[in-house]
C-alpha cells in the first residue's frame, strides 16, 4: 500500500451528528452514567491483550499517563422535527481511560473489538471510544486555523488538526462513578466542561486568549472509520486577523503537539483533508453543512445517522 493510499484510508470517516445551525450550551445536555461503559469483551485472550498493549506502549516512555477520560455511548436528538421547539441533542457519556484506548481502539487489533450490529452502541461497546474534541476557528479575515501534528505524538504524525483534544473527567472531579448520587448536579458539570474545554484546549494549543473568542457551537459528532474514533466539533470565531495568530501561536503552553500553524482559506482547507485523521476530515465536513445552512434561508433539521 502506498503512503497516499494509507491517508486516504485514514481519513475515512462517518458523521453520527450534524448540527449545521449550531447549538449553545442550552441545547445540549449529557446522561453521564456508568450504564453508558464499555463493556468487556468474552474473549479472554482479547481483552488480555489491553494490559500487553499498555506495557509496551508505556516502556521506555514515562511521559505516558493514564489518564480517565469520557467514553462516547450514544447519541439522542429531540426537537426541530417541524415544530418551534430548539433542537436539542442528549449526549450519553460513561467513564474510560487512556489505558484502555490504547488497548482497543489504538490496538492493531482493533477490528476484533467491533460486534457486528446495525446498531452503533452495540456495535462499540467494547471499545474504549473516549470522546475527543476539536474546533473549526474562523480568523476575522475569514481564514481557518490548521494545526500540523507532531511528528513525535502517538496518532496521526505529521497529519493537519483542527486545534483540540479532550474534554477532561477530571476538570469536574470525576474519577470514579461513585459520584452519581446527584446525578443532575453532576450532568449538568459535565455538559458544561464539554463547552469550557474546547475553549481550553484551544487557547493551549494556539496561545489565542480566551477574551478573543467567541462562545463555541457545537456542529456535530464525526468519528473516524480507522479505529472508530469520535470526536465532537464546534465553531468558534476569533476576533483577531490571521497575520496576529502566528505571533501568539509562537508562545502556545501545548505547541508541542504541532510543530505548525496555518491560517488557510476555504479552498486551501479543502486540499488538505485528505492529510487529516478522518475524525477531523469529518468535522471539515460538519464545517461545509453549517456553511451551506448559512447560505440558505431554509431551516435545516438536525440529522443523525
């Protein structure tokens, strides 16, 4: 296979959430439960091999932390179905750890993880699948901001990223399900931190202050078809002109993850997605429905597939 045909491969992806007219922090909510877990695969020997993969992954490379983060159950929509009602989308979110993404999703056995099922919670449910995040960020002269990948990081070196990462368990003092008392309380730290870490992420990972960005909508949920990674992706514009980013870029507390940053035009951006882990393909993608939305008067309903 050669190396074009591999990135191809790579940046397959599946849009499981469209949201092309962008949803606030109200519009979303999260069932955050341990009923939403991965759970272990009958094949002993299979799920054996996490704790393998693990130890190699981690010999020789201290900087490897376990750390926990939320696993992607599933998805449910409400609203938008031709009446006034705000569209609304559910989350339902569990707990997992690096550890276990390593040994599932990451494992050159991943495959073997997968149950086939029409139906997606069945069809992952022993895979690791921690949600991961990112955001399509919008200069005030109309550029977007690439990231281009490591060629040191684990996934996808060298590969062009939207700015993003995890929303992050620990952000809201999860580290265990032992917290589920009060539910609601929790659900609704939970909702939120899915919005304040994009913000985070982004500001680590460009050096762009918080101040300079506008409050993220969420556009949808894409996952990649290699190793059936999801990803939530939201729209954020910034109030600075593509020639400042560089400057702050150069002072970013994360620029360790991406060795450049791009500010790229609408076209630009289009010949590059064929170099983007197929998660970030898809939120190009999720990008292209809410411009399209824009661009008609009609009201798009919310889709998922």
């Amino acid at each position: 296979v050669s190396s074009m045909a591999k990135i191809a491969e790579g940046s397959r992806y599946q849009l499981l959430l469209s949201c092309p007219s962008g949803l606030s922090l109200s519009q979303v909510s999260v069932d955050f439960s341990k009923s939403h877990d991965r759970i272990q695969h009958p094949d002993h020997d299979l799920e054996d091999s996490i704790a393998q993969a693990w130890e190699q992954r981690t010999q020789g490379n201290s900087s490897l932390f376990n750390g926990q983060k939320f696993r992607f159950g599933s998805i449910c929509l409400d609203g938008d179905a031709g009446t006034n009602e705000l569209p609304h989308v559910y989350l339902r979110l569990g707990l997992t750890d690096y550890r276990t993404f390593v040994g599932t999703n990451l494992s050159s056995q991943w495959e073997k993880f997968l149950v086939t099922s029409q139906d997606d919670c069945v069809r992952c449910r022993h895979t690791s699948s921690p949600l991961g995040n990112a955001a399509v960020i919008e200069t005030s002269d109309h550029k977007i901001i690439v990231l281009r990948r490591s060629d040191n990081v684990g996934e996808f070196p060298g590969h062009y990223v939207f700015p993003g990462g995890h929303p992050e368990p620990m952000s809201v003092g999860i580290d265990s399900h032992q917290l589920e008392k009060d539910g609601d309380v929790l659900n609704k730290k939970v909702t939120r931190e899915m919005f304040d870490s994009i913000t985070r992420e982004v500001v680590e990972e460009t050096g762009i202050p918080a101040s300079s960005l506008s409050t993220p909508l969420f556009i949808g949920i894409s996952r990649r078809e290699l190793n059936v990674r999801p990803a939530m992706f939201f729209f954020i514009k910034c109030n600075h002109h593509s020639d400042d980013i560089p400057g702050l870029y150069s002072s970013a507390e994360d620029g360790f993850e991406s060795t450049q940053l791009h500010t790229v035009s609408l076209e630009e951006l289009k010949t590059m997605t064929s170099r983007m882990p197929g998660c970030h393909h898809g939120g190009f993608a999720l990008y292209e429905l809410m411009l399209q939305r824009l661009k008609s008067t009609n009201e798009t309903p919310l889709t998922s597939t």
